[in-house]
C-alpha cells in the first residue's frame, strides 16, 4: 500500500493544471510534516484519472525513471472552510476521505527544450515508457517533465491508460501504435530500440500485480462488468503486459523537427 498521510493545511493551487492540483502540507504516523502535490478525487476528472497516476507513476519508478514517491493522502473536508477561493473551496469539500499525492519537488523547473540537454538513452526511455502507457500529455504544449535538482523528472500520467475507459475494446486499444511525432523528446533522437531491449524484460506480470495492488480499492469498485477491485487490477496487468513486449515496433516518430517546434 502507499504510504498514508494526513492532510493539515492547504497551502495553494497550482493554477496551471487542468485538475487544480494543491500544494498541501500533511503529517505522517509519525507526525512528520512534508509539502505534497495534491491530486482531488473531487476533480472533474474523476478517479480513472488517478488510478492511471499511481500504475504509470509506480511503474515509471520501478523502471528507474525520476518519478515524484506518490502517497494516499487524508483529507477532512473542513480544511476548505475557510478557502476564500470558491472553486478550491468547493474542490476541498467534493474531497473528503482518500486522495493522492506526491511529493513537492521545491524549485523545481517546468521543462524547457530549448534550454535542456537530454541524451538520446534518457529520450528513448521516456518515449518508450510513454508508449507502454499510451501516454498523450507528453508534448511541446504540455511536457509534463520537471527539472529538479540538475535531473529530468516525469509528472502528471493522468491522461494515460487510456483502454481503461472503455474495457470492451481493451484489446483492440492496446495493440495500437503510438504516435511520438508530438512527443516534447521526439526532437532528442530518442533510441527506443535500446530502452526496449533495457526495460522490457522488466515489465513481468508479477511486477506489474505489485504495482496494481497499490491502487486503493475505493478508486476501483464498482467498474461496470467486473468482479470487484481485484479483476480490475488483473485487467490492467493483463493489458500492459503484451504491449511491453512489442510496443517499440510501433512507435512513429514521425519526421526530425528542431527542439521545441511543433510538428
Ligand atoms: N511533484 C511536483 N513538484 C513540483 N511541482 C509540481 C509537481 N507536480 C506538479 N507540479 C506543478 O503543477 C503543475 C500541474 O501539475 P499536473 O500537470 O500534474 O496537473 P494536471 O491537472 O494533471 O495537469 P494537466 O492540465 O496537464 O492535465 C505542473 O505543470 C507543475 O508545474
Ligand atoms: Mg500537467
């Protein structure tokens, strides 16, 4: 399970994402304070949106790519009383209960590529991780990408996953292509047939149940033509386990454009 955290302040919006995430501050079981990114289950978005985080986000984690750690964290609905915003006051009290979080990477630096260097192994890995997860929130517009401390960190797979939405047609949306033409990291060169052949074999079914049971069961109940929590779970491994496999040949990088530019 993620480790469980307890909502004691909010501290602001982050005004440039869709969802307004918050910046909040929160105690741990030993009562240790730390700043968190707050995902909302109250957000439009709805919770698919959130279990996509956690599998994409763990999974990037185990795959070696810098990845913010998640956390469940509590939230007491009376925290937004006193929100003079009424849009975050009302996301706060749509909230109540179990949200995610991750942790606040302070100072960090949207990605800018005109201004980065990134190797075309760390490119490729990246691409090829994003084509597993059919990721399409990793563009020029909307990198998604922080730079932290001198590093490259992935943020934001919320968008990702996207057979989840629509079970019946799973098997056709999972051996799609990916299209990487508008991918922020498409411009770098990205080798994907060295980062297949690095991280491929890592995706086993057991890694992959590891990383699925860390989804809370409330995100995962009730999802029409299942079981309960857990045949959800074995869906989702069931889906990205094949797709590992042979996702590379299927990634179209469409043709070279300077860094930064548009398709
Ligand atoms: N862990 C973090 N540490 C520091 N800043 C963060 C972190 N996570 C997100 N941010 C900042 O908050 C912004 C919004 O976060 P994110 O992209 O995850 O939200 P979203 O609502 O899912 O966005 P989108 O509109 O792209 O769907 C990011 O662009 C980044 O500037
Ligand atoms: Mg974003």
């Amino acid at each position: 399970m993620l480790t469980q955290v307890t909502t004691v302040r909010y501290v602001t919006p982050l005004r440039e994402g869709g969802s307004l995430p918050g910046v909040v501050e929160a105690t741990d079981a030993d009562g240790a304070h730390a700043t968190y990114v707050m995902k909302f289950t109250g957000a439009g978005q709805g919770r698919k949106t959130l279990v996509a985080e956690v599998i994409c986000g763990e999974l990037a984690r185990r795959l070696g790519l810098r990845m913010p750690r998640l956390v469940q964290i509590l939230l007491d609905p009376v925290i937004g009383l006193g929100e003079p915003d009424q849009q975050v006051q009302e996301l706060l009290k749509s909230s109540g209960g179990l949200n995610l979080g991750m942790d606040f990477l302070s100072g960090a630096l949207g990605f800018d590529p005109l201004a980065c260097e990134i190797d075309p192994v760390e490119a490729g890995r990246v691409v090829w991780f994003d084509a597993l997860i059919n990721n399409v929130d990793r563009s020029w517009r909307n990198p998604n990408l922080l730079l932290w401390q001198g590093e490259l960190w992935l943020i934001d797979h919320g968008a990702s996953l996207i057979w989840h939405h629509n079970w019946r047609t799973v098997e056709t949306a999972t051996g799609r292509a990916y299209d990487a033409s508008d991918h922020v990291l498409a411009p770098y060169g990205p080798d994907v047939a060295s980062a297949a052949a690095e991280l491929a074999p890592l995706v086993t079914e057991e890694l992959l149940t590891g990383i699925a049971a860390q989804v809370p069961d409330a995100w995962l109940v009730d999802e029409p033509g299942f079981e309960g929590p857990d045949d959800v779970r074995r869906a989702h491994v069931a889906a990205l386990l094949p797709r590992a496999e042979t996702i590379h040949e299927r990634i179209a990088l469409g043709e070279p454009r300077p860094k930064g530019a548009t398709k």
